[in-house]
C-alpha cells in the first residue's frame, strides 16, 4: 500500500467514485488486456498494469476502499450522495402520505444541517444527546515510516488520520423511529478524516511510539479526547546505521578522493550538518570520529558520536580514456601495499 494514498485509484481505473464492485472489475478487465506485460514489453505500460493491479486491490476490498474514501474525501461525497437520494425518496413519500392523510409529515430534518454536523469538527452543544456522563475518547494509533536520515536529524510531517465518532443524527443511538439511522446506517457511529502536522523528533527507532497529545477519538458529554499514537518504523539505509546514541556512516569516496582528500557533508541530529574533511590518503576502512555529534539522551545530557567508515568505490563503468590511464598508473606504481598481508602468512 506504499503509495496508493496520493495517487487517484478511481482515474486510474477510469470509473466513477461511486461505481459498483461489478463496474470496476469489467473496467479492470478492459484495461488489464490493454497493458499486461504479455501484450507489452514497454516499460511505462508495465508501471501503469501495475498501478492498475494496485488500484484493483483497494478498490474491491471494502475495508481498504473505505479507508481510502475517507482520506480523499470520496466518503463524504458517497455519503451526500445517498443522502440526497433518500431525502428525495423521502420527499416523495410525504408528498404521498400527504396527499392521503392531510397534516402529517415525517421526515423534518434538514439533509443540510446534518451533513454540515457530521463533518464539523468542532465540539458543539448538542453533542450532549442525553446528558450522559462525560465519555473519554479513545487512543488510535497509526503506523508511520520515516528514513533513517529523518530518524537522525528528526522531521516534520503532514499526516491523513481517520477518527470516528457518535453519529451526529442519531445520537449514537443506531436507529430512529425504529428504522436504521440514515447518515451512520445503523451503526452509531461516522469516520472521517483530518489532516495535521506532527513533528517527530531525533532518535526514534524501529518500534517508537511518538504522542501527540489530543488527536485521538473525541471526548464526549465533556470527557476529554484521545491521543494519537504514532508507531515508527525505520527504513534501511546502506549508508547510515544507529547504535544508541552513535550514528555509524559509510562513507563512499573515489580513489582520486582517497589520494588528494574531499570534504562531504554529514547529516546530523535536528537538522544540521557537519562539512567533513576526509584527509589526502586516506585508505577504505579508516574511521573518522565526529566526537559528540551523534544523537542526543533522552534528557539531553549525554550525546553520541558520528563513526565514519570511509570506503573507496570504484565507478560503474571506465572509459578507454580512464582505463589507460589506470594502466600507466599501474605500470608506475612502486609499492606493495601487500608486503605485510604476504609477511603474515
Ligand atoms: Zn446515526
């Protein structure tokens, strides 16, 4: 699911927001023949039958399209949607009913001010349905990836969460005048969605749970609301590593590096960097201290190392030009750099 919350899963498709599971899967089959690895070898179409395959996935999985909808805002649309349709049907059988018995009417409820309720966030009066004792709103908590880079330097982030909460229009209750509740659908309670920006700091690691205070579920009837759990997970970095408090860096450099020195840039706790200087022959596998630069305690007293593990690399590829000058160099270098290795046998 890498990537599927900023992409369009409906354009990708080609359907509508609000399309059947029948509706998607002809139009998948449609456009699988179009682009299937078997039909063609390019390699945009390859990315694309793959985008498709993904967009398939969320799209008949009720739980993953849900979840979806709500953070692109298609849920609120489906919603509306139904809404509308049912008030019209509604509408009509009032009309009806009307016209049977004069004088009585039953759906009263403006579709309006219960669509605004549902997606408003903020608390209001009339959320005290039935005066109840003041209810805490739950923890939730998300998973969240971050780069080893970011882990070290700490970083900031816009996140989508799905909250829920009591259904505005029946109190929580389920139903109304015996009939399932028309905005929840019986089941008490709405999701939607918020954006917010979380600052994780320096130093998490695989496992952290970072907090951030009042994001959770509401609180209801006065009770006070929950926090939002951010569970981290490192990415792999080849160049970067963390033991405690030290930052372990290999450092790719060239061989021409290596003899005359460079200077690179390290990336450090919030944020900064430090400008290295890798010294003239240097050879792969020195080790170079930036001492008190690593990570920070907890409570700040104490700070870690920056380790870097210098490794000469070779390009990729040499052309003839670099090749021959390689080969002179070899035929003029004196020294065997193996003498000792060959002593120690
Ligand atoms: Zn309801």
């Amino acid at each position: 699911m890498a990537n599927y919350y900023n992409k369009d899963l409906y354009k990708i498709l080609n359907v509508n927001f609000d399309a059947s599971v029948d509706e998607i899967k002809v139009q998948y089959r449609k456009l699988v023949h179009l682009y299937h690895p078997d039909v063609s070898k390019n390699e945009s179409d390859i990315a694309k039958f793959k985008e498709i395959q993904e967009a398939y996935e969320i799209l008949t999985n009720v739980d993953k399209r849900k979840k979806y909808d709500v953070i692109h805002g298609y849920y609120k649309e489906k919603i509306k949607k139904q809404f509308e349709a049912s008030y019209r049907n509604e509408k009509l059988k009032e009309k009806l009913n009307k016209q049977k018995n004069p004088g009585e009417s039953s759906f009263t409820k403006s579709i309006n001010d219960a669509i605004d309720n549902l997606f408003t966030l903020k608390k209001k009066k009339d959320d005290n349905f039935d005066n109840k004792k003041p209810i805490n709103g739950d923890d939730i908590s998300i998973d969240l990836s971050v780069s080893l880079i970011e882990s070290i330097t700490g970083t900031n982030r816009k996140i989508n969460i799905v909250h829920t909460r009591p259904c505005p229009n029946c109190g929580g209750r389920k139903f109304i005048n015996g009939q399932n509740c028309l905005m929840c659908k019986g089941e008490g309670e709405i999701t939607y969605n918020k954006k917010i920006n979380v600052k994780i700091p320096q130093g998490v690691v695989t496992g952290s749970k970072v907090r951030i205070k009042k994001e959770g579920n509401l609180g209801q009837n006065g009770g006070h609301d929950g926090d939002l759990y951010l569970i981290i997970t490192v990415e792999n970095n080849n160049y970067y590593s963390i033991d405690k408090l030290d930052i372990h860096c290999n450092l790719p450099i060239t061989p021409f590096e290596a003899v005359f020195g460079t200077q690179v840039n390290i990336a450090l706790p919030d944020g900064a960097q430090a400008i290295v200087k890798i010294p003239e022959m240097t050879s792969s596998g020195q080790k170079l201290k930036l001492v008190s630069q690593g990570l920070f305690s907890k409570d700040k007293t104490k700070r870690g190392d920056v380790i870097i593990n210098v490794m000469i690399k070779l390009p990729k590829k040499l052309s003839d030009k670099e090749k021959e000058l390689y080969k002179q160099l070899s035929e003029i270098s004196s020294e065997n750099i193996r003498a000792d290795f060959d002593n120690a046998k």
